[in-house]
C-alpha cells in the first residue's frame, strides 16, 4: 500500500506523544493500524502492550477487523473503547479488593440506570419523567462527569430542562453509592479515582501498556484524555489521530480544546498534518473547507485533493417540505445503487418523512438511528385513540386517553360514570345519563357526538386537521406543551410528519397498515442494512456515500435555536460546534451532495439556514 509522505512521517513515528490531525477522508485509522503493525513488526514492541483506544464498540470491532485482514501473519493487539478499558480496570480491582459492582446500563434487567432515574423522579415531582428528559437527564449528567465538574458549578455554567435537576442528580448518586451500582460513566470516573488512590494499580497498567493510541481524539472527554494521559506517563507514548474540526459530540462532554493545547502540555510532542482528502471530489472538498474555516477555535489546515472536479455541489430550495421529499423520491429511484445514498439530517425526526415517501415509492431503505420516539409517542397514541372512538363510539379506552384534551369540559367523575360496568352503550349515550347534567353540558356532549360522527366520515389525513382544528387539540397542546416535556414546535412537527402519512392513506386502514410496516422498519434498522441510509449525522460519522443529501436545512433546525440564541449573547461555543456537524455531513460525500431548504411546512413560513448563506453558493429555486 502507497502512503503520502504526510501519512508515512505518521506511521513512522515511535516514541513520545505525537498527535495526527487528519481532514475527512485522510485515511486516519489506516494511518493507525499501519503504525501498529511497524511497532511491532519493525521495532520489536510487544503487541500486548500497545492500547488502542477508539470512540465506540463499532469502530474497535472495525479496527480490529481490518488490522486482521491487512496483517493476516500478526498477531492482534487490543482495540477497546475508553469504557471498556476502563471497566477492565474496575473489574480486575473488585476481584483483589473482594469489592463488587453490578453494571446497570442494559435496559432489559430489572434494575437499570432508567428505571432508577424514572422512579426517583416520580417520587420526587409525582408525574412521570418524559423519554425526552429521561435523555437529557443522563445527557446532563455524563457532561458533568466527563468534564471532571462539581454539580454546583454545572448548574451555574449550563442550565438543565429537567425539573430539579441537581436533586435529582443527587438521589441518582446516593442511590447507586448505597446499592454499588455503576453505569458507564462511572466506570471512567472509578478508575481515575482508582490510578490516584492506588499507585501501585497504575503502576501495572503502565507497565502492561507502553503505548497508547487513541482514534477519533476530538470526540474524547476531559476526564478520558486525563486517564489516557496518566496510563502513558512517564514515557508518553501517547499517539492521538483526532480531527478537531469534526469534533461533535459536545453533549456528551467531548473536549477538543484537550487538542488545542497539546503543544503547551507535550512542548517536546510531534505533530503531524494530513490534509488529503482522498474520498471527496474536489467540489466537495472546496466548499466544505471554505466553511469550516470560519470557525475560530481550530487548528489551521489547507485541505487539498487530487480527485478531480465533479457535480458542483447544489443548494436547492423548495417551496414546501412536501416538494424536499418529491425531489428526493424522484433523484433517489434514479440511482442504480440505492446503498451508495445517504439522506442525513440534525434531528431525528425528519427521518419520518423521508421513510414515509420513500416507502409509498418502493425506494429501499434502512435507518441508522434506533432511539426514534414516534409510533409509541403519547401523541400518536392520541390520534390514533380520536380515531378510534370515531369508528367505535363505546370504544371506553379510547375515550379515556383523549376526554380531557378535546373540548367538551368533560370531568373526571364524567368519565368514572362512562366507565360504569354492565352498559354497552356508547360514550355520549353514558354521559348524557350522568347525574345532575346542567344545559350547558348538554349541548357541548351532543355537540362532541356530531363531531365524531363527523370524523368518522373523513379520509386519515383531514380527519387529523379536524382532531387539530374542531376538536381544539392543537389547542390542547400548546396549553400544555410545557408541561410534557416537548416544545409546540417539536409537537407540531410530529403532526406534520403524522400527516404526511396520512396524506398518501386511501382510507383509516389504509393510513393504520402503513403505520405499522413503518414501525416495522424502523424497529429492525439494524438487520437489513440495504438500500439508501437514513441517519442523522451523528450517526453517520465515519461513513461515506457517493451521493449525500443534506436536508431541512432551516433556521433554528440547523442551526438549532438555542445555539442561535448563545450567539446572540455573545458566545460561539455552541454555534460553532453546530458548524462543525455541518461540516461532517458535507464531507460524507464522495461525488454528489445536495443542500436541501424549503419556504414553507405545512403552511407555515420558515427561513433557509444561514449556514447556507456562508457557503457563498447560487441557491437554485426550484
């Protein structure tokens, strides 16, 4: 294998800490494994004493994999993520300490880390904690940790959308403290405790491990580089391959500035440049470092290629949402290997749009992202119950997950007496019966009944606008948005989205049977990895595609609202990570990327994303 003079100067290297920033499509974990190979092969080094570190299980089994393919006559060294190295370490301590720890972050056991938390915050607010928040709660709760804070200073520095957050957080530790429970995090933080406490303990794993390396360094924690950093020392044989430009993973307590400062931590440490891009066209790879530039908190590179010019890279802008998914529908069932085209986004939830078209025309197509909260979300469960009792008015079930969030002014003890056992009449047939019925009440069930009676009669997709509209639940939440734990806006974007499945629906069977195949396939991302790739572009980092197609490119969406609004105040930490996600899903294109922004959805105005306005690129309006 031919390597450029930058990545041969990389693989060269032996002794000391080194750090390797290499631009997208630079061949960093080639660089990596190579390197590995010549310390053992032509310096002698033992392959047990080489760690190699990398972001995730995935990409250690990747690694691993390909060293096994390329150097077929070598033997293995250990490829591991940061926690599985760390829980080695925790593990081996317990059986000489006789001190043991249960593990509590697989969600199937019956003591798992969200159990405690959903159970801890229903005693303490009395209602249930949201998915959502139940994400964001453990979100907050890694940044702190991997960031090496005290609570008191997190909760001055970032505030938490989770009601009583530090309290929470607090019973959350006690209560693993006094069970001898840990989850991931805490393996890290054990450890680190551990090396402080017992010198005797690092002392072993020094000697056992002479060189570390560590893959994908941008996306490491505080806490993680200061571990790695204790295990090379003294020798510092601490070989980092990072891209501080695609660090993204900023909610999980990533520290890029760990790179910035390496030359001030290691003044005698090497740094090596590797600025060839060999995956991208030269387009691609034009306009995606002229972006990236603009970031101030960056290590300087000039990203060049010697792939020629291709598609010029295309800004295109709809009218509507619904024409994004026209377009893509039309220049996706073109291409003659769907499994070369990746279709990414920022937040998750546009992925059901893009499914639904692309179902309704026979596309494959597969989901990266398994944590998608929609078919099971209480707001679909509401519609689906609107529409049940529509078809079935002595549906009792139905009419109690919906009276309260209709208009009606049903009461509690209304729907105790609907409840009532031994009557098979229908729900307005009960309530008309209830004791005591004023006028008014009268008017407003007989009314209801009309309503559904209506509701019935309408194809799936205006009979969501009539739940919407003359059933006043759209009314319903954005009274009671707040107190879900989810945005109006994230709410009116699920109905949207709920909509557009409806709006392809002959009939309410028609619009249920899709509903489950979707669930279907988006259940099962993990088994048919065929057809065009859906991710957001978290999830897609580390892969690439001939033909990417970056889409609802819209203000606020991207770049998200709360970034928007740190910049106002005068702090760029978040946009400028907002930036970066940009940049990591242009440079996932190989021949073709497409920009996709739109006017309007569902009749709403909205703005294109400014990120695109920087690119200094003709929109083409279609």
């Amino acid at each position: 294998m031919r390597f450029s003079r930058e990545q041969e100067s990389a693989i060269r290297h032996k002794d000391g800490p080194a750090l390797v920033l290499a631009v997208p499509g630079a061949g960093k974990t080639t660089v990596l494994i190579h390197r590995t190979y010549g310390l053992i092969h032509q310096h002698g080094v033992d392959p047990s004493s080489i760690l190699s570190i990398t972001f995730s299980r995935a990409s250690a089994s990747d690694m691993s994999s390909r060293y096994r393919r390329n150097f077929a006559d070598s033997p293995v060294p250990d490829f591991s993520t940061i926690h599985a190295f760390c829980f080695s370490v925790v593990r081996d301590f317990a059986k000489t300490s006789g001190k043991s720890f249960r593990l509590i972050e697989d969600e199937g056991t019956s003591i798992n880390k969200f159990s405690i938390v959903k159970n801890l915050y229903l005693e303490k607010n009395g209602y249930q904690i949201t998915e959502e928040k139940l994400e964001n709660f453990f979100s907050h709760a890694g940044y702190i940790k991997n960031m090496m804070l005290e609570l008191k200073e997190y909760d001055n520095a970032r505030s938490s959308d989770v009601e009583g957050f530090p309290e929470l957080f607090t019973a959350y530790e006690d209560f693993k403290k006094k069970n001898r429970l840990i989850d991931f995090d805490d393996m890290l933080g054990i450890a680190y405790r551990l090396f402080i406490k017992y010198p005797g303990l690092l002392a072993h794993y020094r000697s056992r491990y002479r060189y570390v390396q560590l893959d994908e360094g941008q996306d490491t924690s505080k806490l993680q580089l200061v571990i790695l950093r204790l295990l090379s020392e003294p020798g510092n044989n601490l070989f980092i391959v990072a891209d501080d430009d695609q660090s993204i993973y900023g909610f999980r307590g990533a520290h890029p500035e760990g790179l910035l400062s390496f030359s001030k931590d290691f003044p005698d440490g090497a740094i090596y440049f590797m600025e060839d891009n060999y995956r991208s066209s030269a387009n691609i790879v034009s306009v995606s470092g002229q972006f990236i530039s603009q970031n101030s908190g960056r290590y300087k590179k000039t990203v060049r290629t010697n792939n020629p010019q291709l598609e010029p890279v295309q800004i295109l802008r709809f009218r509507s949402a619904d024409d994004q998914y026209s377009y893509l529908v039309e220049e996706l069932s073109n291409i003659s290997n769907p499994s070369e085209a990746a279709v990414l986004f920022r937040n998750n939830l546009s992925s059901i749009g893009i499914a639904n078209a692309l179902y309704a025309n026979d596309i494959p197509f597969y989901t990266r992202d398994s944590r998608l909260r929609f078919f099971n979300h209480w707001l679909i469960k509401d519609i689906e119950s609107f529409l049940r009792l529509a078809e079935n008015p002595k549906d009792k079930s139905a009419f109690e997950n919906i009276y309260y969030k209709t208009k009606g002014y049903i009461s509690k003890s209304m729907m105790q007496h609907v409840k009532g056992k031994g009557h098979n009449e229908t729900v307005w047939k009960r309530l008309l019966s209830f004791p005591g019925l004023t006028e008014f009440y009268r008017r407003q069930i007989n009314e209801l009944d009309l309503d559904f009676r209506r509701l019935a009669r309408l194809k799936p997709e205006p009979a969501i606008r009539f739940i919407e509209d003359s059933l006043r639940y759209m009314e319903y939440l954005k009274e009671n948005s707040q107190r879900s734990g989810y945005t109006f806006d994230y709410l009116k974007e699920m109905l949207y989205h709920l909509g557009c499945i409806a709006k392809i629906s002959d009939n309410k069977d028609d619009f249920k049977d899709r509903m489950r195949k979707l669930e279907a396939i988006f259940s099962n991302q993990n088994r048919n990895k065929t057809g065009v790739a859906l991710s957001t572009i978290h999830s897609s980092k580390g892969l690439e595609y001939d033909h990417v197609y970056l889409v609802d490119l819209i203000e606020g969406e991207f770049p998200s609202q709360s970034s928007i609004e740190e910049l106002n105040k005068g702090s760029c930490h978040l946009y400028e990570e907002e930036r970066r996600i940009f940049y990591v899903g242009m440079t996932r294109a190989r021949k073709k990327l497409h920009l996709i922004t739109y006017d309007s959805v569902n009749g709403e105005g909205v703005k294109a994303s400014r990120f695109l306005g920087e690119l200094q690129l003709q929109h083409k309006k279609q």
